[in-house]
C-alpha cells in the first residue's frame, strides 16, 4: 500500500514519526505526509494507476492508509471533468473544463478529505472525533465516522444550509449548533477536546485531510492525459484542497509523471469574506482576520484559514492570482452553468465561472488556454441560497399569471 515515511511540519520543518497520532506542530504549523518517492517511482507506474479502484484509492502508494483493510470509503473521487462548450462559448474560453466534486458521496469534496482522516483515525485506533464546519465537511464527516463506527461530534454555524444540518443527524452524529462562523465553533472544540477525549479533525489541524483532497491534482492530470492545464480556479475557504493539489503536483514530478510546467492557481473568494484575496494583494505572507465574514456560499465563510500561508505561497509560484466575486455575481453565474451544460453547481462553483470572467476580461488568461475551473458540490444542498432567485407563489397568484393548469 502505502509508502510513506514520516511527517514533517510546514512552518519549521520538524519531523513527526508516521503511524502516531498528531495534530499541530509545538510550533503552531500544519503537519504534511511524505513519502519515499523514490520507492513509489520504482514500484508504481501512472500506467498501473488505471488498473487500481475506480476512486481515489487508486492513488494508494501515495496515501497514508498502511493497509487497504483500514480503508473506509464509500466510493469518493474519480469525479468527472467535462468540457464545457457552451459556457467556453458564453464567456470566451475555447478550452474550458469543469471539474465536478459534487458528484461525490455527500455531495462535495469534502468526502475526500474526510474518507482519508477517517481512515486513519481506525488504523491509530481513535474512536471519538471533533470537527469545526461551516457544512459540507460536517456531513461527510458524519457519513464516514458512522460508516467506521467512530462517535462523531460536530459543532456547525446555527444557519448553515440545512441539509447540512439534517445529514449530520441522519448520520447518527451528536451536533452543536453555534450562534457565530466557524472560527467560533472550532474554539470550542478547542475548548472541550481534551475533557471529552476527542480527536480534533479541524482544517489543518490534523495532516490526512490535505492527504485526500490532493487526490484531486492526481485525477485531473490522470483525465487530461498525464498534462496539467494552464489554469486552475479553485473555491478557498479553508483553502485545503488548493494546498492539497499543489502537493500532489510536486510528488507526481518526482515520480516522474509529469513534467515542472504548472498551472496558474487561482484563488476564488467572494467580497464578503475574502482574507486571501486581501493578502495576496498586500504582498502579505498570511492573511488577517476578516470581520464580519458573510456570503451565501457558507464554504467561502472562513475569516482566517489556518492554511493561509500554504494558500498564498502556492498562488505566488504559481504565478496564479486571488479574486473575489460578489454572491450576486457567483449565483447568476450558477444559473449560466446549470442552463448551459446541465451541472447543478453549489455557490462556490459559481464563485469560480464568475473569478474566471473577470480574468479573461482584464486580460489575465487567454481565450485559447487550458482552464479547469472545481465545482466543489452539489447546488442542491444550498436550495436556501437558490430560494431567493426562485421564489415559489400560491396557486392563486400563478393563477392570476397564467401559470397555473388545473387538471381535469
């Protein structure tokens, strides 16, 4: 399975021993999985990678799991990437895909996260878990504790979308609803984690999560014939799945798989809550605090993400840039992309088709470049946000329209 060797902490570098429990570096830094690439190279080819599961446990050698007996999965990645011909033609991209995480179990990308950490959490034995979430990250958290038996616990914004909420209960999770965002509810299972014997799986907090969410680097290079595209449009809140791709891009060079060209990466945000897109612009190396955070795209309401720093350093050497829509702007942009090509995108997808207009206008990206923008769930779970464009009238007033048939 695996071939990993220790972990290492992203700020000052210290080594962690694998197959031990662990949150945070002494120092405050993320911890990140690394493998001996050498050993993958020799032992695993890209060619291999077809004949293993048809999900992201086809990546094994390069995910931390040491036996395929502890994984915990329930079908997550291998999502599909389409080519959008009619909204390339609507806003002026020639070679425009999209990259559909919300096909995932529980409807987003979380699932890949959660299925890894999970995972792990059985192989080191750990039995209750702890999360912070502004939603999707909850529910799939909820679905693979439940499927591993793990005693959940989850503490979630009090208006998060409530199929959020409803999936966490259905799951058998204990849920915390909290009146604040989501920098609130991970103080208090800061708080509490050490009196209830929780293991903490908050963004970052604990080093598998990035480890699934990188599966998305391997999948699109895989589905693009082994060459990355030019540009990539990523949805950051917590900014996981931008650091995780930026990751898995490296390990593929290594092993040889694919070449040192990357992909402009490209931070989306949107106005009410954008601490990234603040800082990349102050030339800042972390972002601050970003009060009174709001927007109908409850995954983009993170005010200070504790990957920031990973976030900003993968933009800049990628040459990439960090932009926020507004939520005006993101939900018009969900209704062209569900009418054009059929895909029902959460906000956060949305927030991406409406980053990418604003780049092709300023000149930024070409008409002719290779863009994959990450829709990272199902416009279904956000019915509450989509409500607004959507109003549903009496029977008298659609009669009074017109709009009402009456059967015979």
């Amino acid at each position: 399975m695996t071939t990993v060797t220790h972990l290492e902490c992203s700020v000052c570098g210290k080594r962690r021993d694998a197959g031990l429990i662990h949150n945070l570096c002494e120092c405050g830094g993320p911890l990140l999985v690394l493998y001996d690439l050498e050993k993958a190279k020799a032992t695993w080819s890209r060619d291999a990678v077809a004949k293993g599961p048809c999900s992201m446990w086809r990546y094994a050698p390069v995910l931390p799991v040491q036996s395929k007996n502890g994984i915990v999965t329930l079908g997550e990645g291998m999502t599909p990437i389409a080519k959008t011909e009619k909204l390339g033609s609507r806003v002026g991209a020639t070679d425009l895909w999209v990259k559909d995480e919300g096909i995932n179990p529980t409807g987003s990308f979380k699932a890949r996260g959660l299925s890894c950490a999970v995972s792990m959490c059985v192989e080191l034995g750990i039995r209750k878990v702890a999360i912070p979430s502004a939603g999707n990250a909850a529910g799939a958290m909820a679905a693979y504790a439940a499927a591993a038996g793990i005693e959940a616990h989850i503490f979630m914004p009090h208006d998060v979308p409530q199929s959020n909420y409803i999936e966490c209960k259905a799951f058998g999770a204990k849920v915390t609803l909290v009146d604040g965002l989501i920098s609130d509810c991970g103080r208090m299972v800061a708080e509490r984690k050490d009196a209830e014997g929780w293991f903490d799986v908050s963004t970052l907090k604990e080093p598998y999560r990035i480890e699934g969410k990188k599966t998305m680097g391997y999948e699109v290079a895989e589905q693009l014939g082994w060459t990355l595209p030019d540009a990539i449009f990523y949805p950051a809140g917590g900014g996981v799945g931008l650091i995780g791709m930026w990751k898995a891009f490296g390990e593929m060079e290594a092993m040889g798989w694919i070449s040192s060209k990357r992909p402009k990466m490209i931070a989306v945000q949107t106005e009410g809550c954008q601490p990234i897109v603040r800082a990349f612009e102050r030339g800042e190396s972390t972002s601050q605090f970003w009060e009174n955070a709001h927007t109908v795209a409850a995954g983009l309401r993170v005010p200070k993400p504790l990957g920031d720093a990973l976030t900003l350093e993968a933009v800049r050497k990628s040459g990439g840039t960090a932009v926020a829509v507004s939520d005006e702007e993101l939900l018009d942009s969900c209704l062209e992309l569900g009418a054009d090509e059929g895909i029902f995108a959460a906000p956060e997808g949305g927030a991406c088709v409406a980053a990418l207009k604003k780049l092709l206008a300023t000149g930024f990206l070409k008409p002719d470049e290779r863009i994959v923008l990450y829709n990272t769930g199902a416009g279904l779970k956000y019915l509450e946000a989509f409500s607004t464009r959507f109003p549903r009238t009496t029977a008298s007033e659609q009669d009074k329209l017109g709009g009402l048939i009456t059967p015979r």
